[in-house]
C-alpha cells in the first residue's frame, strides 16, 4: 500500500506509515522516495524502518524512521490510507500538519 500511496499525487502531504516498530524490513526505499518526490509527496514518516539512507539523503523529499535494514518487505498491498495513526505517544490525524528536522517531528492539529 505504501507504494500505491507514493504513486499517487501527493500535492506536498506527508504519507505516515505504521510498521509497528519493526526494524527487521525497509517499508520505503529509493525507489518509493523517488516516485514520492515524482507525484509531489513533502515527506514520508515511518514507524519502522528504511533501506538506501546514502541516496535518501539526496531526493527532495523527507523521510524520518528508526533505523535502517538492508532487507526489502514484502508487498502484499495491506493497510488502510486516511485514517488516524498513533506511535510514539501520538497520534497523526489526517491534515495534520508535520514539522521535521534531523531531531524529530512536531505534529501540529489541523485548523477547522
């Protein structure tokens, strides 16, 4: 699902994805953040882990995880997109509005 998302116009939102914590496989690679910088994607934020961090760095987009894994997942195409999020004692409502830096996020409640 993750790729599917990342596929699809992301007019500057940020795409957050709940592996559970898990830093066993990547959820997201170059190959993801390239086509999330292609359809206009601002970030992805994974509560898990990433593969490729050297070129990462590089693409114009945000990624922030736990760590990195050199191991590819599995795509079975599972998920939910628009729905709340909670990890890390917060909770990522849909239109919220995220702030990262190398430090971490701050995420901001959506104005009504």
């Amino acid at each position: 699902l993750v790729k599917a998302t990342l596929a699809e116009p992301g007019e500057g939102c940020v795409l957050v994805v709940d592996g559970g914590g898990s830093l066993a496989k990547a959820l997201v690679g170059d190959v993801l953040a390239a086509d999330g910088v292609k359809n206009g994607w601002a970030g992805v934020v994974v509560y898990g882990a990433v593969r490729d961090t050297p070129i990462l760095e590089t693409l114009d987009i945000g990624v922030k995880a736990l760590g990195s894994v050199p191991i590819r997942s599995v795509k079975r195409g599972e998920g939910v997109v628009d729905t709340p999020v909670a990890f890390g004692g917060v909770v990522f409502v849909p239109g919220d509005v995220l702030h990262a830096d190398p430090d971490g996020v701050v995420v901001l409640p959506a104005e009504d």
